[in-house]
C-alpha cells in the first residue's frame, strides 16, 4: 500500500509549480487526476520541444504518474463534470493566475458547498499585497524574493539560479501544505484553503540573507568576499561563492579546469579540520603561525586562503580531492555537471535518476522522487497523453455510460 492510497487529486496545476506539487502527491500513492483544456492541454506539452508532436521533456518530467483528463471548465456541461469531480476529490490543486478560477465561476465559497471536505490549494506568484494580481514565472519569483540581489559576485549584476527554487520549490510547500491540511481533516473533518506565494517561497529559501541584513548594522559581514578590502551598502550584497554558514568556503579550480568548464570543487575550511587541510596543501607553516592558525586570523585574508588550496587541488581531478579530503574530515563537493549526475550509477541505484519509456517518445531519464519512504516505494510511471484517461474517468468517476459520453464529447466539454 502506498502512503496516500484513497486520496483523489483533482490536478488543475500547470507549467511547473503546481505540477511538481501533484506529480510528489502521485508518487506517494495519491490518484492525480490533471484536467486539461481540450486541444492544447498543459502549455509545457508542447514547449522546449526535442522531437516534433510529441510531448516535451519539460512536460513528462512533471507529470508522472497521473491521469489525464480533458475538460472544458468554462463550457456549461463541462462545469457540470467539473462540479462532479469536485464532489469526489480530496485536493483540488491549481497554479493558474490570480483570479482565474473565481472567473470560471468557482470562488473557495463555491468550493466548499459543493464539498467542506475538500483541500483547495493554490500557487501564486505573490501573497495578497500590492502585486497580488501579477502573472509570475520562476525567474520573476527569484528576483522578488531576495534570491537575485543576493547571488552573484559583488561587481556584476543579480544572478538568478539553475534550480528552480520558485517553482519547484513552492510545489514542495504545497504538497506539505495538502499533506498537513488532509491530516488536520482527520481531526476536524473539514477541508481548508492552502495558498503559496512563490516570493514567500524563494523568501524562505533565502533565510540566511535576511539574517545578514541585520547583522549588517552591527558591522561588515566578514565571511564575504568583500571583507575587509570592499565596501558593504545598506542592503546584503552577493557573495559570489563564499558559504552561507559559519565556515568559510569557496569554489576551486581542479585539475583539467582549462579544458572542462565543470572541473572546480568546492572546499570549506572548516576550523575543526583546518590543520589537515594546511598540511595536505603543503602549509604546515600555517599552524604555527599566529598570522594563520585561528579562524580569526584567517578571516581578512581568506582570498589569500583559498589562492594557496586552490594552487594544490589544480593539481588533481575533483574526484580524486573528494577520495583525500574527506577522511581528512574536510568537507568538499565536486562540481558535478548534469552529464556526470545523469550517469551515476547510485543515483540509478536509488530512483533519484530513473529511466523511463513512452509510447511516443521512446525512453528518457527523469529526476524520480528525491523523498524516500521505507513503506511506500516509488515506482515512477510515465506521464499521460493528453485526454488519455478522458472516458476511465468520465466512466468510473462519473458513472456516464457510452452515449452519454458521446454526447458530452459532441457538445465539446472535453
Ligand atoms: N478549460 C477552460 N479554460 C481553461 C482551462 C480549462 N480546462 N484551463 C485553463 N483555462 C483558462 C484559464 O481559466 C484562464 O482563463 P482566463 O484568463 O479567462 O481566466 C486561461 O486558461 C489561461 O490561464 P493562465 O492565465 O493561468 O495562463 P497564462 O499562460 O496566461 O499564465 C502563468 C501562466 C504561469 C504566468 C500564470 O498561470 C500564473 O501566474 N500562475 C501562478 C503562478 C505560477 O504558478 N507560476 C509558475 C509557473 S511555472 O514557471
């Protein structure tokens, strides 16, 4: 038995927040069922496109283990389906923008008569406040929750990140705000409204960077790059590479960084293993020198620091770093690229990476679920075709029989 068996997903999401959401929901057992508009479908169906008509990559690494239904929810009789499957669900989930649901004529007051049970959750781009009504996508999100002013290297501009801490991210806190809100209905009997913003998201996710701003008034944050030669301003600046933590650490070029973009390791010196450190980069002189043998002393001068590390670990590949540093309990991560993760074999091991086939694609390899359960395995299915489940679920769900179905194809609600 899977851990959210008997729970019925009606999945309105799209693009990526939502759908990260709801594909987490289906892995751990839950019966997502994505409604569709006739015809197009999802956006990401046919986005970012590798082969022609067939659904994208973007699409079916989102969407796994799901059914797919479609359904025009502005058309009278698809209202009356949609209003059937809102009866029998326990999650309706959405990422639509601001406002659109309530104009297809389903307010959460709406909602709720039709079921007090249910658990109607959103992603939005911002929480109610002066932008509550704009459209947002991942990098919007990045720059307006704090993310962007604070990555990227003092004298360049704000950066935003490969991870998609908006999107992806938010979806993670939806599918925590259902799970929490159907165990709550254990207890109460009642559904509730589960809303993320997705500045609130990358917010959260930049907690260490407002602690910064308020250490700031109490003197230069001496971890960062720019302490003690730069100036500071009045709000957290980027830190290129330094470690968002108490231990210093930085990005270093290994052996091959002339030929292969990704050959760079990570390194923090932490105190408590700085002397094995010293003495594997040749500085066994740094530990009995006052100047270098505290952290205190080391502090202005970790440019310097990393120069003299950097200057040993270009001398070897990533991975033979990572095979000396780390019984010398320094810790350190090479710099993997997505070529080298796609083919780690424990990560195949694990499900983290999974290959799977599709009937029109062919095989693929997608991120399985990152979130392991020891008594409810994920066994990662291939995502649906647009309308594939259409007449299972207007049948089992809905209990129309063949003409009826028929006549609500002919009326084109799905
Ligand atoms: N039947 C009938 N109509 C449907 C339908 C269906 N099954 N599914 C969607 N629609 C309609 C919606 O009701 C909406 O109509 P109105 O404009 O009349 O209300 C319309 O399709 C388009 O929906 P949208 O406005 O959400 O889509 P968009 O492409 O313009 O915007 C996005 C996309 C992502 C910017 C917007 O949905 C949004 O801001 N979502 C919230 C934030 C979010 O999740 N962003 C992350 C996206 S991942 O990068």
């Amino acid at each position: 038995m899977k851990a959210l068996e008997g729970v019925r997903v009606l999945d309105m999401t799209h693009v990526q927040s939502g759908p990260t959401c709801t594909q987490l929901l289906a892995w751990f057992g839950a019966d997502v069922i994505k409604v569709e508009r006739p015809g197009s479908g999802d956006a990401t169906r046919g986005q970012l496109r590798d082969i022609p008509d067939v659904d994208s990559l973007y699409f079916t690494m989102l969407n796994h283990n799901k059914r797919s239904i479609t359904l025009n929810t502005k058309a009278e009789k698809g209202k009356e389906i949609f209003i059937k499957l809102i009866e029998s669900c326990d999650v309706l989930a959405e990422n639509f923008a601001p406002g659109a649901l309530d104009r297809m004529g389903f307010s959460w007051e709406r909602i709720q008569e039709i079921n007090p049970r249910i658990i109607y959750a959103s992603v939005k781009g911002f929480g109610p406040g002066p932008y509550q009504d704009c459209k947002v996508y991942e990098n919007v999100a990045q720059c307006t929750g704090g993310e962007a002013s604070t990555t990227g290297f003092d004298d360049g501009p704000p950066t935003v990140t490969g991870a998609q801490i908006a999107d992806s991210g938010t979806g993670l806190n939806m599918a925590l705000g259902i799970v929490t809100a159907l165990f709550q209905r254990e207890t109460t009997g009642r559904g509730q409204r589960v809303e993320c913003a997705m500045q609130d998201g990358v917010l959260n996710l930049c907690r260490v960077k407002l602690r910064d701003q308020q250490r700031l008034a109490h003197g230069p944050l001496t971890e960062y790059p720019q302490y003690p030669h730069g100036k500071f301003g009045e709000a957290t600046p980027r830190a290129g590479n330094a470690s968002g933590g108490g231990q210093p650490g930085w990005v270093v070029k290994c052996k091959g960084w002339d030929t292969d973009p990704d050959s760079y390791i990570y390194v923090i010196a932490q105190a408590a293993s700085f002397d094995q450190l010293a003495r594997i980069i040749g500085h066994e002189d740094w530990l009995e020198d006052p100047e270098w043998n505290t952290p205190k002393a080391r502090l202005p001068k970790l440019d310097q620091m990393f120069d003299e590390i950097e200057k040993w670990t270009m001398t070897r590949t990533k991975f033979e770093i990572m095979e000396i540093l780390n019984p010398l309990n320094v810790p350190c991560g090479p710099v993997l690229s997505m070529k080298e993760l796609a083919e780690e074999p424990s990560l195949r091991e694990t499900g983290t990476v999974v290959e799977v086939d599709h009937p029109t694609r062919g095989k693929y390899l997608t991120v399985g679920n990152p979130i392991k359960l020891s008594d409810s395995a994920t066994t990662v299915t291939r995502s649906p075709l647009l309308g594939e489940h259409t007449d299972e679920i207007l049948r089992e769900i809905l209990g129309l029989g063949d003409d009826q179905i028929e006549s609500v194809r002919n009326e084109g609600a799905v």
